[in-house]
C-alpha cells in the first residue's frame, strides 16, 4: 500500500506510445510499447502493448508495414495473456492477417499470370496473323470480314468498334460464322486495362460462354486460363477491400475510444 502513490510506468509508456501512433510516429510508438514489454514480468498492461505494436505493424499508413510482425504480436497476446480483455480484437486481426498472406499468394500468382498474358496475347496475334497469310478464314462462311476488322479496330484502340463487329458475328445464322474467335475477342476486350468499358463481368460470361458453348474449340484452354485468372482477381479484389474495411474499423475505435 505505501507504493500505491508512485506513478505506473507502464501506463505512462503506453500513453506516450499511443499519442506518436496518432500522429504517425509508428517506430517511436512502437518504442514506448516495447519498453512496457521490457518491464519486470509481473508487470501489468503488456497485453495492451503488445496489441498495439501489432496495431502500428499492421497500419496502412505505416511505411514500415510488416503483416508478419503484426500477426507475431497478435499471437503472442493470445499465447501469454489468454484473459485479455483484447483477445477478441486479437483473433480477429488474425484472421484477417491470415487471410492477407493467402491473398499475397494469390498476388504473387497474379502477377506471373499477367506476365504470361503479355506472351500469349504476342502468340495470339501471330496466330491471327499465320491464319490470314494460310486463307484459314476461307473455312468461315459469313462473318470472316467481322473478324478480320475486330482485330484491326483492337489494335487501334478503338474497343467499341472492336466490340461491335464480335457482336455482329455472334448474330448470324450461319453455323460456319467465327462464333468461338467472337466470344474469345470479346473477352479479351472486355478485360482489356486501357478500355473505358472494361468490365470483368462481362469478361469473365464471355469466356465462360465460349467453354460452354463450343468445348471442341482450339481457344478453350485459353479461355479456361482467363477465367482462373479473371476470379482469382475478384477474390483478390474483395479481400483487399476486406482489409481496407478492417483499417477503417479501427481507426473509427480509436477515435471512439474515451481519453
């Protein structure tokens, strides 16, 4: 009882630590919480300071960002300090940090995919190209000038007409017309990053279309691979909004949070 009017270090330190959080001094911050951690062992407030530090690591302004360490501090909360009023918030920050290292699988595979779509879109266009210098367009009954147009309004830039001529061959009644190409070069379009009607929706139904409807055609596989690609990307979209959310929360708390 005769020490009960000398000041609480620890709580002096996460004070302090929380203060330079808000105003975005995150290695100082994280400083001020680990001196609590480096306090005798039967000293209070340590859960507290750990799920700071794991709040500072986690923190999309911080450009010392490190998922990995924040999730390490989230887990050591509820290793050590089972009762904690903050193992809830814990869990749950470790799920989502769980669910961010999948989502930088999925990234990591993302990237290689695109890096192979630039390929394949090169092997496409000579593809095309071997195809008019063989006559292949011959085969085709109506549709064959659509097609040949398609591919000359794409690489223009001009994805509205591209998108027109697919169209008008996905409408003839000719069963010879290029109705697997048109659903292929309509997919292509519509995940195309530069045109201002890209649509990953729309994408996506399209290739789905071509698989579907015509399983015996030489662009299947193709179309297969964009759709992986296309839904991985919606996931990864949505998981990345997820963890926005998760941001958002939090800093909504602390504003929330009486001084």
């Amino acid at each position: 009882m005769k020490d009960a009017w000398l000041p609480n270090p620890a709580q002096e330190y996460l004070v302090h630590g929380q203060t330079l959080f808000s105003q975005g001094k995150y290695n100082e911050a994280i400083a001020e919480f680990q001196k609590v951690l480096s306090l005798p062992p039967d000293k209070p407030l340590k859960d507290e300071a750990l799920f700071n530090i794991g709040l500072v690591y986690a923190h999309f302004g911080n450009p010392k960002r490190d998922y990995e360490k924040s999730l390490n501090h989230f887990l050591k909360l509820l290793n050590d300090y089972p009762k904690s009023h903050r193992v809830e918030q814990a869990k749950i920050w470790v799920g989502v940090l769980y669910d961010n290292f999948e989502t930088t699988k999925k990234v990591e595979k993302l990237r290689e995919a695109m890096r192979n779509r630039e390929e394949k879109r090169e092997t496409l266009k000579e593809l095309t190209r071997r195809r008019q210098l063989e006559g292949r367009y011959e085969e085709y009954g109506e549709g064959r000038e659509n097609l040949i147009r398609s591919q000359k309004l794409l690489a223009q830039g001009n994805y509205e007409g591209a998108l027109a001529e697919n169209q008008k061959i996905l409408s003839l009644p000719d069963p010879k017309s290029p109705k697997d190409e048109a659903l292929f070069n309509l997919g292509l379009i519509y995940a195309h990053s530069r045109n201002p009607q890209k649509d990953i929706g729309k994408s996506l139904g399209f290739f789905k279309r071509l698989v579907n409807q015509y399983p015996k055609s030489s662009l299947v596989e193709q179309a297969k691979t964009w759709v992986g690609i296309l839904e991985e990307n919606e996931e990864l979209n949505f998981l990345i909004q997820k963890l926005k959310q998760v941001d958002i929360d939090i800093e909504e708390m602390k504003r929330k949070k009486p001084p």
